[in-house]
C-alpha cells in the first residue's frame, strides 16, 4: 500500500480547504459543528455554493456536471469537507435519484431532472421503506396500477427523512402482484404536490422531526415519470444503495467532533482543573482517537486499493469502513454527553413560545439529542449485523 501523495492531490487537498472555509458561510458550518438542526434553506444554499463550483456532484457522469476525479481526491473532498463542518450535500439528490436517473432515465428525464437536482431547484426524499418492509425492502406493498397514461399509486412509505421539505420523492412501487417480489418492482418520480399525498411527522426519540410517514391515496402520476423499465425497479434500487454506502465512515467527520470535544473539555472544569486535564477522560478520548485513527489507515487502504481495483467493484473492506466508522460516531456523542454532565438532562430545544434561559452553556442543549438521534448510524446504510456477516463471509471466508 502506497500511503505517500503526489505533489497534485497534496494541492488538490490544500485547495478543498481553502474553498470550504472560505466560502460556506461561517454560521452554517457553525450548526453542523454543534450539532444543531439545519434547515432547509440552510442546506439549499451550502448546496447551491458547491454546485457553482462544479463541486456538488463529483460523482455523476463528467456530462451531466460530475468530476473526473482519483479514489484519492474523492477521499480528499470528503475529509476536507467533513472536517470544515461543511453540510455534504443533499443525499437524496447528489448520491441516490440524481445517479439512477443518469444511468437509467431517458434523455428527456436527464434533461429535465439532472439540472435542478445538482442545484437543488428539486429537493428530493426517499420513498422506500414501509411497515413490515425494512431490512426485507423487497416485500413491499404499495401499489401502482398502469392505466392509460398514468400510475395510481396507493399504499404508505415510512422514515420517509425530509419528506416535510422535499418537492419530489423517488419511490419503490409494486407494479406486478404475480411475479417474484423483487421482479414486480418499480422506479417511479413523484411530485409531492400531486393531490392524494399525505405527510405526517414522526417524533423521534432525540425530540427531533426528520422522518415522516407519507400516505398515498389514488395518486395519480403520470407514466412518462417512471426509470427505466416496469418491473426492473429492484436493479435501479441495488444501484443506488451501493451510491448511499459511498463515504459512510465519515472519518473526517468525526475528526471535527473529536477536536470539538478537547475544545469543550478544556472550557468544563472537575475541580480545579480543565477536564481535559481528568486522567480518566483522557484515556476514555485517546481510546477513540486510536480506534479513529485505525479506521481512517483502513480507509486510505480502500482508496489505494481503488487505485488498481476494476472501475465499479466494491471491495468488501467498506463493510469495516461502516462498521467501524458508526461506532466511534456513537463513541463520540458519548464523550460529549461526559463533557456536558448534568446539563444534558434538560430538554432545552428549541420551541415556540420559549421564554425561558438555556439552563448551562449554550452548547449543552444539543448534546442529548445527538447522542439518541446518532443510535440510527449502525442501522442506516446496511445494519452493522449485516456487515458483521459480509466482513466474514467475504474477507475471513467464514
């Protein structure tokens, strides 16, 4: 493994830095730092800045507005971009519809979606999951019946994240009751204003309303929305999930929170001393800085190995790179939540009508709610049971 980089990736590097302290505002970067909620204008103008640097969507096809980039400049976009607290941009859009609709969309989809996807004009949400359909997404039910011109669509999706903002949602519908589940599946656009559409919010468990569920109740959408073919939904679905687990460690990310912690612990006191200075903390930070560290060599393996591998082959050390990479994210919040102590008792979250203080710092508020809202990081993108199962089955050869 050569970990040495060229004098050509070391600018590339020092000039991703440069751009994103620079140019995304200081008050955005600001919240994903502390851990405070973005809104959606929020993410809509970090995303905007990116795209008008052609630096949105590095991953789609050169013609539709992607970079041709190394394994190692997209390593570097990332950790840059993650260790500036610059929001990444909109998932939904740039790593999941926005390259299923370059691969399989017709020229007319291309032309019409692509544009307003990179520039986030569309802000898209997923309609994947269902009750009873999770972890088995291929056992879903809701329907979308071929007449005329048109699909109508009934049935209900679930964690639907965002749905409250977005303008659009992609959706798997079963289009052929007869075949085998994953045969009968479709790909399908939907506007979110098309009447019969139904968003109710769910409260999480960190207090938080990013999910929702999302009723469909004869919805009609127009046939000329669906990818690619009727019943070819699960390929397009298989392509996009392997988009989603694209940079799932986020290694850089956790780097900013780890450097956000020694800040905060150097402010909190034990005694007469930082608590930066605890014996006991310490050792509980360097364990994580350890493992952290471990992860991101094992990462910089994946990327060397991505110099030589053929172009689309996923090498299957990325289930370790997820593995590992959810767990020090949890590891974290529970090092912040040790920073905050009794402040992060209080539910101090913004609400209307608040007239009260925060109780503490300022910075304690969100401390709780991260810690629960970040238990879902070893489920999303393939639960760590299932990497658990790939690491041994495809590297141990158990």
């Amino acid at each position: 493994m050569d970990l040495a980089f060229t004098p050509e990736e070391i600018a590339f590097r020092e000039e991703a830095r440069r751009f994103f302290h620079s140019e995304i505002p200081q008050a955005i970067r600001d919240k994903v730092a502390e851990g405070e909620g973005l809104t959606r204008d929020d993410m809509i103008t970090s995303q905007r800045i990116l795209n008008a640097r052609g630096w949105a969507t590095p991953n789609w096809p050169v013609q539709w507005g992607g970079q041709d980039w190394s394994p190692v400049q997209v390593y570097m976009y990332q950790d840059e971009m993650q260790q500036a607290n610059v929001p990444p941009p909109i998932g939904f859009n740039v790593t999941m519809v926005g390259p299923v609709i370059a691969q399989f969309g017709n020229e007319q989809q291309k032309q019409y979606f692509l544009p307003k996807t990179a520039n986030a004009d569309i802000f898209w949400c997923q309609g994947f999951s269902e009750p009873g359909s999770g972890s088995d997404l291929a056992s879903l039910r809701t329907r979308a019946e071929h007449k005329g011109d048109k699909y109508v669509i009934n049935g209900q999706k679930i964690w639907t994240t965002l749905a409250q903002y977005a303008d659009w949602i992609f959706c798997l519908v079963r289009t052929d009751l007869a075949a085998k589940k994953q045969e009968g599946i479709s790909f399908i656009l939907v506007d979110m204003k098309t009447p019969g559409i139904t968003v109710r919010p769910i409260v999480t468990i960190d207090g938080g309303r990013e999910v929702n569920e999302v009723f469909f109740d004869n919805v009609e959408v127009p046939d000329e929305n669906l990818i690619g073919q009727e019943n070819k939904g699960w390929d397009y679905a298989k392509f996009l999930l392997g988009n989603e687990r694209t940079g799932i460690a986020r290694v850089g990310a956790s780097k900013a929170k780890v450097a956000r912690i020694k800040e905060l612990a150097s402010m909190e006191r034990v005694g007469d001393r930082p608590l930066i200075d605890d014996p006991r903390f310490r050792e509980k930070l360097a364990a994580v800085e350890v493992e952290l560290k471990a992860l991101e060599m094992t990462q910089l393996r994946v990327v060397a190995d991505e110099r030589q591998r053929e172009k689309g082959k996923q090498n299957p050390a990325s289930s370790i790179l997820k593995l590992k990479g959810s767990v020090i994210q949890q590891q974290l919040t529970e090092l912040l939540m040790d920073v905050v102590g009794p402040y992060v008792l209080p539910y101090q979250r913004d609400f209307d009508g608040r007239n009260e203080p925060v109780i503490g710092p300022d910075y304690a508020t969100e401390a709780a709610p991260m810690y629960f809202n970040y238990r879902k990081v070893s489920i999303y993108g393939g639960s760590n049971e299932i990497q658990r199962n790939i690491v041994a089955k495809a590297i141990l050869g158990l």
